[in-house]
C-alpha cells in the first residue's frame, strides 16, 4: 500500500506538474490571439495608409499633369489667335488697297493716273499682306501631352507584401555571461542584404524554461543595432535567469522574433560564518562589525573561558593538519595572520593584470575580510568578480576541501 501511495503522489504530482504547464501554455496562446488581432488590425490601418498614399500621389499628378495640358492648349490657342489678328489686319489693309488700285484703273488724266500708281505702289511694297506668315505657327496636335501607364500599371499590378525578414537564430555557444556583462550572439538562417538592423528585446525571470505570458515581466528593448551581438552591462543580477529574443528589421518591415532563449545570471550570493571568525567579529546577516570587548557569543578556546576585553597582541600561530580538526575560531586565538598559494588581481574592464602574490601554505584558501575599524557593509546579493581568481598550491593536498564562498576564513 505505501508502494501504491508513492507511486499515486508521484502520478498526482506529474499531473499537477503537466497541469500547470499546459495553464502557461493557455495564458501564452490567449495572448498570442490577442496580439494576433491587435497586429492584424495595425496592419489593415498601415496598408489603409498606404494606398491612401498612393491615392493621393496619383491624385496630385493627375492635376498636376491635367494642369500641364491646359497651359499648352491656351499657349497654342493664343498664338494662333495672334496670328488671326494679324493675319485679319493685313486683310482688311490688302482689300482697301485691291479697292484703291481698282478705282485708280478707271482714271482718265494721265498725270492723276500716274499720280495715284505710284502711290498704290508704294503701299504695296509696305503691305504687311505680304510681310505676314501664312503657316500657322504652332499646330493642334495634343499627342506630346498624353500619357502610357502601362509599365506602371505592371507594376502596380505586381504589388505585393515586402518580403519579411527571416527570424534570426540565437547562438547559445556564442552568448557570454560575465561581469554583469551578458553577450548575446544570433546569425540569420540564410544571408539577407535588405536587413537593415536587428531589435533585442531583453527581461528578467525567475524561470528557467519557456517564457510565460503571465509571470514574465515587460519586455525592455534595444533597437537599430547593426551587428550580430550586442553587450548589456552595468546589469544587476537580481533575478537567476533572463529572456532574451532578436527581431531583424528592413527598411520598412519587421520579421519574426527569434525563438525566445533564457540564460542563466550566475552570481556568487554568500554569507559570513561566525563560527570562523576573529572573537572580536560581530557577525550579522549583512554587516560584519569589529567589537573590542568581544563578538556575539564570546566562545571558550579549548574549554577556557576568553576572559579579554579588547584585542590583544597576539602571537604569531602555525597551522599543520592536525590544526584543520580544530575549532575554527582558534586559529584566531593570536594575531590574524593569513597564509596565501598565489592571490592573482585582474582589472574587471580591461582584464589586464595587476598583481600578483606568492608564498606557500598549508591549508585550504578562502576568501577572507580583514577590518581594522569601524564597520563593513556587506549587501545581500555582493557579488565576486569573475575575474579574480585565486590558485592554491599545496604541499599537502588536503582531501575534500573544496574551496568555498560561503565560508570566510
């Protein structure tokens, strides 16, 4: 029976367990469906826009070409028109002089005859009847002004959605995290010379897995970046883990967001154990205190009683591995003296090296405080830089003693 009741709490809890992933997965299709609609309806409005664009485009050149044609017909018009005025003046002044010359025909006295002929014919070398074109100077044909459409029209025709955008593939391989710096690193699936730049949207998440449309925070973005990878820093790691998706972009279009990945914001969260400190430590959950009448709970070394009231100048103390079974406080009984393999310093923006120290030693390295006055603040969630790293050479390897960040020496 207890067989069968392990084994029904392990079916209830797989239930519970698939229950609840297939709850997230509802939360994120209602969400996908209202996103869904709510893009839908932005894009109609993008495209209403468009074509109102166009509309309006076509519009203007309609009038404006319409307009064209106008000024050429009442150019043409007023040509011609002046042309008649001339050509209707020189009429009238060539039928007064026919009319003239006809009437002088018919005088009988030699010398008015004479008289009238070479008046009749000094107006005729001036007549303006025969200065005047008789080709109209421009003709009625309209054809330079007309239009052909019908490459336009093709490509009217031919007129289609804009190519999106592939979704980018985010490379795990290649993302980094440290520093407080995350690297994320993506590629196309195939080469796009129209991608214009990428957009990476970032959140913070206590979840490991997929992202969740109900417990996921919003989503913050970095956009027009041009390369494939992009350097957050000056972050805080105040969450284990982060989303992260790409979307690639071109002039006037946006793809599909990669598929989204979470990385893990490793960062070393740890504590101070009283149980290895100086008699003189008062250690809390966050601060760390030097009392000179002694610490919290002033202990008895070796089963005496520490009967001093302020630090001491303690002697000088040696440790063999005997020492390690010992109570860790005692090590303190004289002067704190630390005992280091090799203690390597590295610049955390440059990673340059900036020192290093060398003896040898004897027992497990740990990371360690020292204080000489007053207080030291410690936050709950410090963080040790990775880039500091410390190497143990030992003699005497010590077996199982693993270096620790939750046990300060």
């Amino acid at each position: 029976m207890e067989e069968q009741r392990e084994m029904l709490q392990k079916i209830v809890s797989t239930l519970a367990s698939k229950n609840y992933e297939i709850h997230n997965f509802i939360d994120l299709l209602n969400h996908t469906i209202k996103n869904l609609q709510v893009n839908s309806s932005n894009v109609i409005s993008e495209l209403d826009e468009e074509f109102d664009g166009l509309y309006s485009i076509l519009h203007e050149m309609k009038g404006s070409m319409a307009s064209a044609i106008q000024q050429e017909r009442m150019r043409k018009i007023q040509a011609l028109q002046d042309q008649l005025s001339q050509c209707s003046n020189a009429l009238e002044s060539s039928e007064e002089l026919l009319e003239l010359a006809a009437q002088s025909l018919d005088i009988k006295d030699p010398v008015e005859f004479l008289k009238a002929a070479r008046q009749i014919k000094d107006r005729v070398t001036t007549a303006s009847a025969f200065c005047i074109s008789l080709k109209p100077k421009v003709n009625d044909n309209m054809t330079h002004m007309m239009v052909d459409f019908t490459l336009e029209r093709h490509i009217l025709q031919s007129v289609k959605f804009l190519p999106v955008p592939k979704a980018p593939e985010i490379d795990l391989a290649a993302c980094l995290v440290a520093d407080n710096c995350i690297t994320v690193s993506w590629r196309m699936p195939e080469e796009d010379s129209r991608i214009d730049h990428f957009l990476l949207e970032y959140r913070k998440t206590n979840c490991s897995g997929f992202p969740r449309a109900k417990d996921g925070q919003c989503w913050e973005a970095i956009n027009y970046i041009k390369a494939t990878e992009y350097t957050l820093s000056g972050l805080k790691f105040d969450t284990k883990y982060m989303n992260f998706r790409v979307q690639a972009c071109n002039k006037a279009v946006a793809g599909e967001y990669s598929d989204p990945v979470t990385l893990e914001t490793k960062a070393f969260v740890f504590g101070l154990d009283s149980t290895s400190c100086h008699l003189n430590l008062k250690v809390g959950d966050t601060y760390v205190e030097w009392v000179t009448t002694g610490g919290k709970g002033q202990e008895k070394i070796k089963g005496k009683e520490n009967k001093s009231t302020g630090p001491q100048s303690p002697k000088r103390i040696s440790f063999s591995r005997s020492s390690v079974r010992r109570s860790s406080r005692d090590r303190f009984a004289g002067e704190s003296y630390t005992v280091l393999g090799q203690l390597t310093f590295y610049d955390g923006n440059s990673k340059k090296l900036l020192y290093t120290f060398r003896t040898k030693f004897t027992q497990q390295l740990l990371p360690g405080f020292m204080i000489w006055c007053g207080g030291l603040t410690l936050s709950t969630g410090l963080q040790v830089p990775s880039v500091v790293k410390m190497h143990q050479k030992s003699e005497n390897e010590l077996s199982g003693s693993a270096t620790s960040l939750n046990n300060i020496a």
